[in-house]
C-alpha cells in the first residue's frame, strides 16, 4: 500500500507524545505512515509549538490557533469546539477528497458542513466528552463548576453531529455502545500506544508514584483525594510527577513524604514509571481509557486503582481494586515490601501486546476505510 491520502485533524499538536491523548493520535499517524499513507495533518496549537518530528510521518502540516476568547464561551457550540472553529482548516480540507479523520468531538465543528458532503469522514472519541465534563462540574465549586455545567449540556446536544460521520472508532466498549444510538456505524478502535513487547522486566524500588499532565483539572483532583486519603508507611515517598503541576500541587512538596517533580524530561518520566514498586491512580469518572493506566501497567511496578479507572477496559486482572484510603493504605502496606513477580510482569505484558497492538488494530480501521 503506497501513496494513501487522508487528512487527520488533531485538537491539538500531537508531539511530543507526553499525554493521553496525543499518545494515542501520534502513534496512530506514525502505524499510518508506516502502511504507506500520505497523510496531510491538522493541528491546533495553543502552547506546544510547531515540531517537526511531525514531518517525518506526513505530507504536509497545517497549524491553526485555538480561538480562547469569551464570546467563543457563550456561542451555542461547545467551547472546546468554537474554539477550533477556523475557516482556513475547512478550506485545507476543501482542496482535495482525500477522507478526513477527525480526532475527537472537539476537531468535529465542520463534520456536517454541506462543503464536506461527499467526503468519506470518521471521527475518533476520546470520551463520552458530556459525562466528562459533567464529572468535572461534579468536584467544582464556583464559576469552574457553572462553566463544566454549561459545556456538558452543550456537548451532549452537540453529540448529534455524529450522525454525519461515516463511521465512528470508539476507545473503549462501553463508550462504543453508546454511541451507536447516535450513529450504528461504530467499531472499537483501542489506544495507539507504544510497543509493549519492548519493555523488560527490571528490579523497582520503594516507592510509590502517580504520573500525568498535573495541569489537567482530573489529575489534580486525584492527586488531592490521594494526598488526603492515603497514608504512606514510615519512609516511604509518594512522588507525584508530571507537567505544569498547579500551586496547590506544588504546595505539596512540603509534606515530610511526598515528592513533586514537575515538568520532568521524557527520560525521567520513563525511568520514575519503570522504577515505581506501586503506581497509584484515581479518577472520580469512568470516561474513555486512561492512558496513564496503560503507561503503569507497562513497568515492572504493581497497579492500584479505582474500579472507575477500568470500567470497559477488561484489565481488571491485572490491576489492585481499592475504593477508599483505607483499602489504598491497606494495599500500600501489603505490596511495598514485595515486588511484582517476573511471572506476574510476562503475564500482563503478553495480554497488552495482543490487545493494545498498535499495527494490528490499525489494520482495522484501514479495512473499513477500504469498505466504505
């Protein structure tokens, strides 16, 4: 397969591959490239720069500025879609038939637009983005809570839109089953990630970590319930290590055990992961697939969670399930002191490989792509 054109459109610039979502839309366009597709991308970009280590796996890269005005907040359309409304992606879309990948709901301002009409488009969720946002309102207060109100009843009205797609690729099952009552074209298409086959086992150390984009409002409240619901035995580090942590995480640093490295290089992100004994995550909502679960169970470390961060993702067997800080204490206590098995680790690595095989699953979606 040679010379395959198609448009990606990204909600933001997925390199470096340093967060959930731009992990899975720069593997995918990398499992593209290297089936031979000539791929013209989009991206909007408020902060990340223009890289171009994009360009070893595309034609051509368009980049656009994400509108983060107040009248974009009181426009009808959700705010995380107004704001990447721009005239001049829909005509770079318009100057050839190529088909047209959008990635997420956010990138789907143009998905019914009538110059589109005949254009063969998919859309890749990333969420059920309403009951994400809903989540989010949930463990506000204040003016974020009425702002996450408003965008989840937006986004739940603008979710009709996806009638226009010619098929949808969902991350995970029970995102899949809802959406098919909006549009019945939908295959699951799980996370584009790394190679798993390329990690070995190795010896960790006693500590406990929990790793993600600290500027992401989720992180921040699961890093707050861990903080005060958790307790650590005596020596013990808890560190919390990621980007553009918020003062509040910051502040943390002051307590006797626990560690924040922020804004750490991707070596020494990769190397805390791989070195953790435990990796502790949380989330308030089951919505989509957390890519930081895919990163902990790629280590050598044991994985404690919330049942909400697996819900649709079948990789209850490889995880602890606690629900309160007591049962996380509880685990903390009972796991610090023995290390994941190499039995246990070749286990969960030989599942991931299958299920998560980027080129595998990407085989997929080119053969709907063929279908339509």
């Amino acid at each position: 397969m040679t010379d395959r054109k198609i448009h990606i459109v990204s909600f933001d610039v997925p390199f470096p591959a340093d967060y959930g979502g731009v992990i899975d839309v720069f593997y995918r366009i990398k499992a593209l490239a290297e089936l031979g597709f000539d791929i013209t991308l989009h991206c909007f970009e408020y902060g990340r720069g223009q890289r171009k280590e994009l360009e070893k796996y595309t034609s051509t890269v368009h980049y656009y500025p994400r509108k983060k005005s107040f009248i974009d907040v009181l426009k009808k359309k959700p705010f995380i879609v107004a704001s990447r409304e721009s005239p001049k992606l829909l005509s770079n879309l318009n100057r050839d038939d190529a088909p047209i990948l959008f990635e997420g709901l956010h990138t789907c301002a143009f998905l019914n637009h009538f110059t589109l009409k005949s254009r063969t488009k998919f859309v890749r969720t990333h969420n059920i983005e309403h009951n994400y946002y809903a989540g989010l309102a949930n463990a506000s207060s204040g003016w974020k809570k009425i702002y996450f109100s408003r965008e989840a009843k937006k986004l739940k009205t603008f979710e009709s839109i996806l009638e226009n797609a010619n098929h949808i690729f969902a991350i995970q099952e029970e995102d899949a089953e809802h959406f098919k009552k909006i549009n019945p074209q939908v295959s699951l298409l799980t996370a584009s990630i790394p190679d798993f086959n390329n990690m070995p086992y190795i010896s960790t150390d006693q500590f406990c970590l929990y790793h993600g984009n600290l500027s992401v409002l989720e992180n921040q409240q699961a890093v707050s319930w861990i903080s005060k619901n958790v307790s650590f035995p005596e020596g013990i580090r808890f560190i919390i290590a990621g980007k553009n942590p918020s003062n509040e995480i910051l502040e943390l640093n002051k307590k006797n055990n626990i560690d924040v490295v922020a804004n750490p290089s991707n070596e020494h992100m990769a190397e805390l992961i791989q070195k953790a004994r435990i990796h502790l995550l949380y989330t308030g909502q089951a919505t989509g697939l957390k890519l930081k679960l895919l990163s902990a169970l790629n280590s050598s470390g044991h994985v404690l969670v919330n049942s909400k961060m697996l819900r649709g993702t079948g990789l209850n067997p490889f995880c602890q399930i606690a629900e309160d800080g007591a049962l996380y204490t509880k685990t903390i206590e009972e796991n610090i002191s023995v290390p994941l098995s190499e039995a246990e680790f070749n286990e969960r690595k030989v599942m991931l490989s299958y299920q998560f095989n980027t080129t595998k699953n990407i085989g997929s979606f080119v053969d709907i792509l063929d279908s339509i």
